[in-house]
C-alpha cells in the first residue's frame, strides 16, 4: 500500500528535479570542466553519485515508512494525567480526544487531514514524499534534507567553477550562457532553500520540538511572559538527549535514515519534569 505514495506529481516531480540535477553536473559540468576519464573529473563524479544515491535512498525511506499511526486499543492513564504538573498540561500532555476520529490521542499526536488520521508526534504533512513526517520516519526526512543541502552545494560549487574555467572566447553562444547561468542560479537557490530548512529541523531537534509544537511554542512564551513568568517547553530534556532522542546514541549511525532501533512507542516521552 505505501508504493501507491510514489503516485503524486510532487513526489515525481522531485524524482525529476534530483535525475536533471545529477545529470547536468556529472554529464555536462564536470564532463566539461575536467573530463570524466580524468582522475579529478572520476572522483568529483564518483563523491557527487555517492552524495546523490544517499539522498535517494533517504527519499524513499521517507515515502515508504509510516510516520506512526496512534494504536487503535491506546486509552490514556488518567491517574497519572491528574498528577502531571501545569506545564505539561498546558503543553497537550493531558488526555485528549480526536474530533475527527472520536479517539483519545496521545501527548504530542496531531489529526492530519490528509491522511486522515492521528500522527504520533507530527511535524507536518509533507507533499514532496506524499507522506507525513512523524515519529518514526522524522529521522529520515532530517537525513533526507542534509543529504539533498550537501548534493545541491556540490552541484552549485561544480557548476559555477565549471563556468568560471570556460573559456567564453571559443564558445560563448547566448544560449549557452544563459543556460549555465539559469543552472547556476537553481542549484545556488536550491541549496539556500535546503540550507534553511536543515537549519530550521536541527533548532527543533535541538529543543525537541515539532513544527507544529514552535508554533504552540511561541504563543504560550508570549502568555507566560505577559503574566509574570518563563515558559520552556517541557519536552526539553537538554541539547544532547534532545539529539540522541531523534539521531539515536550511537553518533555513527546520525546520518543513516533507517538506524531507528532507539525510536520507542511514540506514545511516552521524557519530559523535563522527569530530570527533575
């Protein structure tokens, strides 16, 4: 059922914009800047196919893998939901029930629309995998966004190199500049708009929040703030737990999108009242 994901036109559509990318800067720039039979030209091809074929791989780990689904039997504690603090109620910590799906969800689960049912600990609802991003494909997708940010840079420092090298004098068609121009600027663009998003997911893995929590975040900074006090997210359990949580203990396997043997039930979480 999770191969009927690749049907949609943004996950094709991103199968695309990854084959021209790879295509352009091995076939046309480094061909054409240092030849492919060269010793340097072979080993920019051969780091760039290794950067490209990770980034793969962590895209379809992303489509294929289910966020996390809340278990049909889940029915929350509710002796120990009265003796959690304010703060953590505050934060959804509390027994709550799913308007859509008239169904206790756990702390930090979200409706999604268009799966149409609740996601443990959900991010968002990606259109470029066609899938959530949730519990227990997170990891994957952070992976995804590094491998697809260090492609796009190697792409970008490849072409523009490869136009700074050419010699315009022989070969400078109007057509020809303005096609090496146009790369320039999709692949520079595309590493700024990667770049940005790592840089969003590495604060929330930092602070152990979901795009969805900042957001809650903020407003409720802003509510303890006008009466007198200070708010900190109470699934914040200090920067390297928070990474070890999501990345896993063993820094080794950071960067490999399926290492997930550390991922538990989505369902219980530390919080800040447990290292107190």
């Amino acid at each position: 059922m999770n191969w009927k994901r690749f049907l949609s036109i943004p996950v094709f559509s991103a199968f695309l914009l990854l084959g021209f990318v790879y295509y352009v800067a091995v076939f046309v720039f480094i061909e054409n800047w240092l030849g492919l039979q060269s010793s340097a030209g072979s080993l920019n091809a051969l780091i760039f196919t290794f950067l490209a074929s990770l980034c793969l791989f962590s895209f379809l780990v992303c489509v294929l893998t289910d966020p996390g689904g809340v278990p049909p039997a889940y029915v929350p504690d509710f002796e120990a939901s009265e003796a959690t603090d304010q703060a953590l109620m505050k934060s959804g910590a509390q027994p709550r029930q799913c308007a859509q799906c008239s169904a206790y969800k756990p702390p930090r689960a979200h409706h999604c629309r268009s799966c149409r049912r609740c996601i443990l600990r959900m991010d968002h609802h990606c259109m470029w995998i066609n899938n959530c991003v949730g519990h227990r494909n997170y990891k994957a997708f952070v992976v995804l966004v590094f491998y697809a940010a260090m492609s796009s840079l190697y792409s970008a420092v490849v072409i523009i190199c490869g136009t700074i090298e050419k010699d315009w004098n022989y070969s400078g068609s109007g057509p020809l500049k303005l096609f090496y121009i146009l790369c320039g600027v999709m692949t520079v663009g595309l590493f700024l708009t990667l770049g940005t998003l790592l840089g969003w997911h590495i604060f929330l893995i930092s602070h152990n929040m979901t795009t969805i929590e900042r957001y809650d975040a903020i407003r409720a900074a802003w509510l303890a703030r006008k009466s007198g006090q200070s708010y900190r997210h109470p699934f914040d359990v200090g920067v390297y737990k928070n990474i070890t949580l999501i990345l896993g203990p063993n820094m080794l396997k950071w960067l490999c999108p399926t290492a997930v043997s550390h991922i538990k039930d989505g369902i219980n979480f530390p919080t800040t009242r447990d290292n107190s």
